[in-house]
C-alpha cells in the first residue's frame, strides 16, 4: 500500500503540469483578454491600462535601444521605426516624419513585427505581448511558491479569494455526499432485501426522478418552494443579521441556509447510489457464501451486513472519489440558481470575464481534490476489502 500511495503521489505533478498548460493554452485560444474592453473605452487612459496589464505579467516592456533594434516595419500601409535619441521614450517616425505620441498610439495600438506582437500607449511606452508559453511558465513557477497572482477583476491575490469561496464549495458538497449516501445505501439495501415489493418500486421511482429531473431544474423548483413557503433563506449562506446572533445561533443560521442547496445537489447522486447499492445487495445475496452462511443458522441481520454488504460496498467506496469531484462540478449550476458564494460560481464569472489567474488557481485547485479524492477511495478499498492488494 506504502508503495501504491508514493507512486499516485509522484503522478500529481505532471498531472498538475499538463491540466494547468492545457487550460492556460485554451484561454488564450479566446479572443480578447480581460483587459480588452476597457482599452476600447475611450473614458479610460491607455497608459494606465497598459501598465495594469504590465503588472499582471501580460505586457513587457521596452526600452529604446530594444526598439531601434526592430528596423523599419509596415503597418496599416505605412512605415514605421523607432529611434533612440537618448531620452527614456523614444523618437517615433511614420514614412521617416516624427509623429506625436499619442498620434502614433492610435495606429500602433497592437502591432506585429514578425511572429512578435506589441503595444504602444499614449506617452510613446512601447510593450512586447508575452507570449503563451513564456506567460505559462512565468505563472506555473511563482504558483509553484505559493504565489498564484492578482485576480484581474477583484484586485485581490487569488489565494485569498479562492480559500475564501472554496470552503463553502466543501461545505456544501460534503453536506451532499453525507444526503446522498445516508439516504441512498439504506434504501438501496431495502430494496434489495424485498425485491418487487412498495419498496422497491417507490425506491424505483424516487431514483428514476433523481436521475431524470436536471440539477438546474431542482435548483429553480427549490427557489420556488422557499419563495413561496417562506421555510428556508434565498439565496447566501448567512442572514443579515448574523451577526448579531449567538454562537448556537450563527451554526443554526448556516445550517438552514445549507439545507435546501445540499438537498438539491445531493438528491440526484443519492439516485445513483440506491441503484448501484440495490443491484450490488441483490447480487451478493445470490452468492454461495451467503446460501451457505444461511445453511449454518447464521442470523439474517448477521447475513445482511456481516457477509452480503461488506461485499456489496466495495464498488461504492471506489465511487467515493468521482462522486467529490462531480459534486464540486455539479454544484456550479446550484450555486448560480440558488446564489451560493462557492467555488464553481467564482469560476463562471472569472471565466465570464476572462480572469486568467483566478480560472488557473480554480483549475488546479478542483484537479488536487479530485486526484486525493480518488486517492482516499482506492485507500479506504483496500482497507475494507482484504482481497486488494496495492503494492
């Protein structure tokens, strides 16, 4: 086992290396950056937005020397070159005429000079375009030092943002996973015992609607049910007055606040679970063992949970790891409906506004939970089944 956990350990990261360029590529892939739109407003000063895009890693700078370097180019039917004259900015000429800074911004607000792209901004400040390699590597090594960089649309290190709103996301799928498998192994071994029974068929039916009805559509029918019920909160995970209340009091508040979006998020994987518990329990109690077991006098409670579920439960403990991570995946759509500050709603908006830092960190961040996730299940296999063997 000591084996087996050092050789899934040492897989992590490539695996970290490999998700975080592949998702770092496709951004880039995406037309337009967060900074796109305010460089088209003509309210915002491009020298400003430049250097926020220099100090976000997107943007470097040049200094004359570097710029009469490039020779003479084209761009927009003109020929463009730089001169040093020895000053901090240099001389810019249009078909060999001095042209004003902010005149020649207007054209050479992005430029290619080769495969190399550049920026010039009002006060005649000329910057190379980081490419997404050099960009890519820049951002993995300071990630590899705690340093994960400033969120573009909070201001804020993304460290910060993401422990803020990845707490939550737990809090929310763990108290879905204890719903799902609380509710759904007892039924699904009910069920198992009384085949073809009320049971059985009511099981049946709760697990078809579980897995039939889309989580959106649950999230909106649970919106409905609290607006018009007045029983649970809308939306939060704490009420205005929280903090004005007790410390028993503040627990309650939370709690209720959870109730409704865990029940939503939990109820369609509690469906999954009854089947695979039902039909695991149904063909274990076929076995040998367990005519065998009966022959013997064994106590039919003895037979159930002693030989028939311990047999049974294996194939959802090796669940236990996809069932976290496609909880956290699941639980965007139930954050956005249901307004949970969680994780997968702080992805959509950084997503939606192009927030490369917050989207790699919120990347890497879901692919560590779901390796250790899937770590802890093949460990807790081998714990409950002696049969394993991981070496």
């Amino acid at each position: 086992m000591l084996t087996f956990t050092i050789r899934r350990l040492l897989s992590i990261p490539p695996l970290i290396l490999v998700v975080s360029l592949l998702t770092f590529l496709l951004l880039k892939t995406a037309p337009g950056d967060f900074y796109s739109q305010q460089e088209a407003d003509p309210a915002r000063s491009l020298t400003e937005v430049l250097r926020q895009k220099e100090s976000a890693g997107l943007l470097h700078r040049l200094n004359p020397s570097q710029l009469q370097t490039l020779g003479e180019f084209t761009d927009e039917g003109a020929t463009w070159s730089f001169r040093d004259v020895g000053e901090k900015i240099p001389t810019i000429l249009q078909d060999g005429i001095i042209v004003e800074h902010r005149l020649a911004s207007r054209s050479l607000l992005n430029f290619q000079v080769g495969s190399t792209r550049y920026q010039c901004d009002d006060e005649g400040v000329v910057y190379r375009k980081v490419g997404p390699i050099e960009g890519f590597f820049s951002w993995f090594f300071n990630a590899l030092s705690g340093d994960f960089g400033r969120s573009y649309k909070f201001n804020r290190p993304v460290f910060g943002i993401i422990a803020e709103r990845l707490w939550n996301t737990l809090t929310l799928s763990i108290a879905a996973l204890v719903i799902a498998y609380g509710l759904g192994v007892p039924l699904g071994v009910f069920a198992a015992v009384k085949p073809n029974s009320p049971i059985d068929h009511t099981a049946g039916i709760f697990a078809f609607i579980g897995l039939s009805v889309p989580t959106v559509f649950s999230a909106l029918l649970a919106v409905l049910f609290a607006t018009y019920s007045g029983l649970f909160p809308i939306g939060d995970m704490r009420s205005l007055d929280y903090h004005q209340l007790s410390f028993w009091g503040k627990i309650g508040d939370r709690i209720h606040h959870l109730v409704l979006p865990a029940i939503v998020l939990g109820t369609s994987a509690m469906a999954g679970y009854m089947r695979q518990a039902r039909g695991n329990m149904i063909e274990a109690l076929g076995q040998d063992y367990v005519r065998t077991a009966r022959a013997k006098g064994v106590p039919h409670t003895g037979v159930l949970f002693k030989h028939a579920f311990r047999n049974a439960v294996n194939p959802l403990i090796t669940m236990f790891g996809y069932s976290l991570a496609s909880l956290l995946s699941g639980s965007l759509l139930v954050e956005i409906v249901m307004n949970w500050p969680g994780l997968g709603r702080l992805v959509f908006e950084a997503i939606s506004a192009k927030d490369e830092p917050l989207v790699l960190a919120s990347v890497l961040i879901s692919t560590l939970l779901l390796v250790f996730g899937n770590l802890v299940a093949d460990l807790l296999l081998a714990l409950v089944d002696p049969r394993v063997r991981l070496s």
